[in-house]
C-alpha cells in the first residue's frame, strides 16, 4: 500500500483510500499515466456539467441509477479499462460524491511519483498557455521540481490568482485585496 499522508500530497479519508487502491492497481499494470488521463477527462466532463455534479453528489438518487448513468457516460466519452471499471466500483459503492476529491489524490500521487509536486491555481478567467508555462517557470523556481498545475475558474474573485501548493497558499485574488481593504478602512473608522 502507498504511504497515504506525505509531504507534499496529503491523501486522507475514504477519497485518500480510493485512489491511493486504484494508483496501486495502476502502478502494478504500468497503467498510471493511462488512468490520469480517464480521471482528467471525467473531471472537464464534471467542471462543464452541473447536471453530472449533481448526479455524482445527490444522496437521493438510487445507486442503480447512478451506476447506470455514471456507465453509459463512460462508455459515451471513451473511458475505458482501468478507470471505468474503478468509477463504476466508486459508484456501486455510493461513493461518487467523493469523486472529485479521489481525482485530485489520485492526480496528487501520480505527480510525486514522477517526482513533480502538484499545485491548484484559481483564477477569476481561464488562463492561456503562456500564462500557465510562465506560472509553472515560477513555481518551479520556487520549489526546485516540476509542476503539475490543476486549474480552475472562480469568477468571483475579479482577477489575480490563488495558487494552492502542498500546505502553501498564495491568494493574490482581487475579492481578498479588497476584504483586506474593506477590513482596514472599518478598523480605521472606528
């Protein structure tokens, strides 16, 4: 079994035990790039369709059902071996609402296994190539080994950015720079 609780990559719970199982099963069929990339796949399919997050997370529909829906999704986008058969276990498990965290663990220990170290970065707009290469340039100055970047978009936050590495957390977000000030000027006023 992986060491679940590491460094960088912090796997824990029932999310932390399902993919740190499915990255065992992987590494032991030389599978592990494979079913990242499935897991990647499912997770744009889970960003661009709010109906699919409502399905893997509402406790009110019957396992069957999700099965057979989670089952027909895959089969419909390409997700095979591996990875499907381990999204369909997750599901008959009443499991799905997990799902993501177990993508982001399973991605987590992937990287350190590469020897990359995993960062999240939240912007208010998706961020171009050369955005994203600038960014990873300067992450890896900082912590001396490559960076694999999970992105995501908040349009709440204005602009700037939050990048989340390991335990670290750099929120140069517009929405924080403005509570900061909103905070100060109350202070002042008082």
């Amino acid at each position: 079994m992986s060491d679940v609780a590491t460094d960088d990559t912090i796997v824990e719970g029932v999310a932390g035990r399902y993919a740190s199982a499915l990255f065992d099963l992987a590494s032991e069929s030389s599978k592990v790039a494979d079913v990242e990339g499935d897991l990647r796949k499912f997770q744009s399919l889970l960003d661009e369709s709010p109906d699919l997050v409502r399905l893997v997370r509402s406790p009110v529909i019957a396992a069957d059902d999700q099965s057979r829906a989670i089952s027909a999704l895959l089969e419909k986008v390409g997700i095979s071996g591996l990875a499907a058969n381990f999204l369909k276990l997750v599901a008959s498990n009443r499991r799905l609402f997990v799902v993501q965290d177990i993508i982001k663990a399973y991605r987590a220990l992937a990287a350190k296994a590469r020897g990359e170290v995993s960062a999240e970065v939240t912007s208010a707009v998706a961020l171009n190539d050369e955005q994203i290469a600038a960014l990873k340039e300067t992450l890896k100055a900082s912590v001396g080994k490559d960076v694999t970047l999970q992105s995501r978009v908040d349009p709440s936050l204005l602009g700037g950015l939050i990048v989340k590495l390991g335990s670290r957390m750099i929120d140069s977000s517009l929405k924080t720079k403005l509570q900061n000030i909103k905070l100060a000027l109350t202070e002042a006023s008082t």
